[in-house]
C-alpha cells in the first residue's frame, strides 16, 4: 500500500539546501518530529569558517529546545558591549537594557563549535532518523512545481518539502523567485581573524581581558566607516577579531578572499596602540570579506520550497542576528511540521512561516544597514531597550506553537 492511499501518518521526505548553521539547524528540527531529511552541501568538507559569532538569547532559547547543550558550545558570556574610542582608547560599558533577563544568558562562541554541536544533532543518535548528509553534492537547480532538485552530477532528487538553505548567493531563492536577484556589494568589507589568547601577556590586551564580560567594540570616528570588534570564544582561549570598513575596491566577483597582514594592519591606522598591539597577533590566515546586502524579497517560498537564513535576508553583521535568525526559522519549521503532517498540508504550513517569520527577517534586513550607514542610528541596537526588547525577548518556539494550535490543531 502506498503512503497516499494510508490514512496512517508518515514521515515526510525533506530535502535541505545547504549544510550551514541554518541549514542543519532546520534538518534537526523536523529530524526530531520523524520526518526523513537529506542535507546536500557542495563543499566536500564542510566546517564553519574560522571565526566567532556572538549567540544571543533568542538564538540560544531555540538551539536549546533543539537539544543543543550549552556547554558544548564552548561559549564566553555575552553581558554587554564595551565601545573604545579608536584614538583615544577611552571605553564605555553597557551591559543589555534588559534588567529582568539574566545575565550570561547569551555566549560568544567559535562558530565551529556550534556548527559541530549542529552536527552532533543532525547525524548522530537521537530522536528521530538521522539526517543524511551529501558532502560535495552541489545543487543546480530546483522546481518548485514538482518539489525536485538536479544536482551537479546530473540526479534529480524528489521530496515533499524542499529548504532552501543555501547562503548569500542561494541558487533556491532563482527558482522561489522565478528571477535572479542578488546582493549587491555594500561598500564595506571585513577582515575576520582569530588570535591565541595565550599571547596577549606579551602586549598591552588588558582593555580586552577587563571589565564586563562581552564584545568590545572600537569605533573611528572619521568620514570612513572603520570599526573593529573583538570578543573571547571557545572557553576564552581565542580571541576573535573583525574589522570592517569602507571598501572602495569591491568588484562582483572577488567577494571574499585571503587578505595580507599589511592589508588588515593598514585598516587600522590611526588607532591607539593599544589595540595596534592586539591585532598585529592575528594569525593565518586573514579572511577578508565583502559585506553585502539582499534586497528585501517579494517572497520567501514557492510551493512547497522555502528559503531560510541568508538566502532570505543576508544582511551586515551589525546586530549580529544572521545566523540567531536562521536557527529561529528552524525552530518555527519543526513547529508548523510535526510529524503526521501531509503532504497536501505543507503549502499551507509554509505560507504560516512566511507570516509568522518573514516581518521580522526584513526588520533585521533592514535595521542592520542602517544602522551602519546612518551616522545617528550607529550603534543603536546597544542604547535602544525598544531594539533589544524585540529581538532578544522574541520566543520562536512559543510563537509559532501557539499559532499552531490556533490555526492548525484538531483538537
Ligand atoms: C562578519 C560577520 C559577523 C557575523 N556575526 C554574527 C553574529 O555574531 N551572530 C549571528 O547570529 N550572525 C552573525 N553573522 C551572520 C551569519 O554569519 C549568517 O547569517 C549565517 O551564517 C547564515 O547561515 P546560513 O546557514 O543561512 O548560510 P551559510 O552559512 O552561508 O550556509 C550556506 C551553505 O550552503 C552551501 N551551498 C551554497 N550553495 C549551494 C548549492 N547550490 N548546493 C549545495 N550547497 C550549497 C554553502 O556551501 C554553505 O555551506 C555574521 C556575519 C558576518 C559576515
């Protein structure tokens, strides 16, 4: 007998797009409900890149519904932001407005230390079918009129519910779209770089051992945007370190590259030594990206396709809520996906995720460019409780439970 002649609930066939944070973070989600979930991801290796990411409350709220355990995170505690003058070196704390909340509940981590938890999760014993991974199976095109993907080497994979997870430069979100839209260069590019912690006793790092445990952000005032922000991870043994800046040289194709260290130190000059003497202990490599922007989408499914995390609303990283986005829209799909869903119920499902979660993607779209951009709103989301409020205090979970049962339970 064939699932669509049985009344008897069955798994879903899910097909993901990508096996970055927001990617795997959705194959756990609907893993754990019992549907059947297959990951393709072009690199033959996949890691996350070398760098730090700050996870917020309402990121860590999701991952932990998800199975994460905190400590495996490795992460360093998150209370709040401490803005140096470049010049001067004067610095001023601000711990989040949000007294009620406690302290220490958001973390500064390795992003390879979260991806490899993400993956604990995803393949490893647990509830559910593991996920199966496809490492090196690049995705080339995808219909949404009869939910199948081609990959590279020519196989055509069918499924009920197709993610399109597949970063910045998303092929999913051509075929959602049914046109080409792409993020432009924002004019400001990135060095990212991570150092040993161990060596700050040879340099005068004390600015960013001290104080409140958090981010340190060192601003230039100038006409040039040039900001950097420096953060402990993986437990305080690393010292993650990015410096973003206006980029006159930003051309379509080159947009993240190996930068040299007189590069990276030239970005910096003018700056107090005290913070010349940390950042010249960057270590190889030194990753240089360009920022982009998507524009805001029409729309973010197709069907029974959807896009999550960068493919949808890839944006500059000053609220740092990228990838916290793309862990919330996982956490929502398992939500609107439990286990017995039909096939015939998805469309509707993801047309739920679209409302529940797409006002609150281009919010963040559009909020972290300006407050780049705007001279007024720089750093705003660290002053306005009003920021904070809305995107820390956000439960994704409980939100899109509830919407569940008022829109979709039977009982
Ligand atoms: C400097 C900087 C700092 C940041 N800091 C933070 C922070 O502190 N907190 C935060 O929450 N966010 C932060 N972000 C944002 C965050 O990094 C991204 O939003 C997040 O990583 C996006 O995850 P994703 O899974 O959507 O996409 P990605 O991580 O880009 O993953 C996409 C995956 O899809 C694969 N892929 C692409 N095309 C195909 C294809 N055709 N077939 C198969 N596989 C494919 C790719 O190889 C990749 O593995 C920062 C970003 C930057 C640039």
């Amino acid at each position: 007998m064939s699932h669509e002649d049985s009344d008897i609930p069955h798994p879903l066939q899910v097909s993901v797009v990508g096996a970055g944070i927001g990617g795997l973070a959705t194959a756990i989600a609907l893993r754990r409900n019992g549907h059947l979930v297959q990951v393709f991801e072009t690199s033959e290796n996949k890691t996350e890149i070398g760098a730090g990411i700050g996870v917020q409350v309402n990121a860590l709220r999701v991952l932990e519904h998800l199975g994460v355990r905190r400590e495996n995170l490795k992460g360093v505690s998150y209370d709040g932001i401490t803005s140096f003058d470049a010049v001067s070196g004067e610095g001023v704390a601000r711990r989040w407005l949000l007294p009620e909340m406690d302290q220490g509940r958001s973390l500064l981590c390795h992003r390879k230390d979260v991806h490899d938890e993400l993956m604990r999760l995803a393949l490893g014993e647990g509830e559910g079918p593991p996920v199966q991974l496809h490492l090196g199976h690049k995705v080339i095109d995808c219909k949404p009129e009869d939910t199948t993907l081609t990959l590279k080497s020519g196989e055509i994979i069918q499924a009920d519910l197709i993610i399109g997870a597949d970063g910045l430069h998303s092929t999913i979100r051509t075929n959602v779209l049914g046109r080409e839209v792409t993020a432009p260069p924002s004019g400001l590019s990135c060095f990212r770089t991570l150092l040993d912690s161990s060596k700050l006793k040879d340099v005068d790092g004390a600015w960013l051992t001290e104080g409140l445990s958090g981010m340190k952000g060192i601003n230039f005032i100038g006409k040039e945007y040039r900001l950097a922000v420096a953060y402990p991870c993986r437990n305080g043994t690393l010292i993650n370190v990015n410096a973003i800046y206006t980029d006159p040289r930003q051309d379509d194709k080159d947009w993240s590259s190996v930068g040299t260290t007189e590069e990276y130190l030239q970005t910096y000059h003018g700056f107090n030594a005290k913070f010349l003497s940390v950042f010249g202990l960057a270590e190889s490599p030194i990753l240089k990206w360009q920022l982009r922007v998507l524009p805001v989408l029409d729309t973010w499914i197709h069907g029974c396709v959807v896009l999550i995390g960068d493919a949808a609303h890839a944006t500059l990283p000053t609220l740092g809520q990228g990838a916290a986005l793309a862990v919330e829209e996982a956490g929502t799909l398992g939500c609107l996906l439990p286990f017995g869903t039909r096939k015939e119920d998805i469309a509707s499902r993801l047309e739920a995720y679209q409302t529940l979660r797409k006002p609150r993607g281009d919010y963040v779209n559009r909020e972290a460019l300006e407050q780049a951009i705007e001279p007024s709103k720089r750093a705003l989301y660290f002053r306005s409780r009003e920021v904070q409020d809305y995107l820390l205090r956000h439960d994704a979970i409980k939100d899109a439970q509830e919407f569940y049962e008022k829109h979709f339970s039977k009982a």
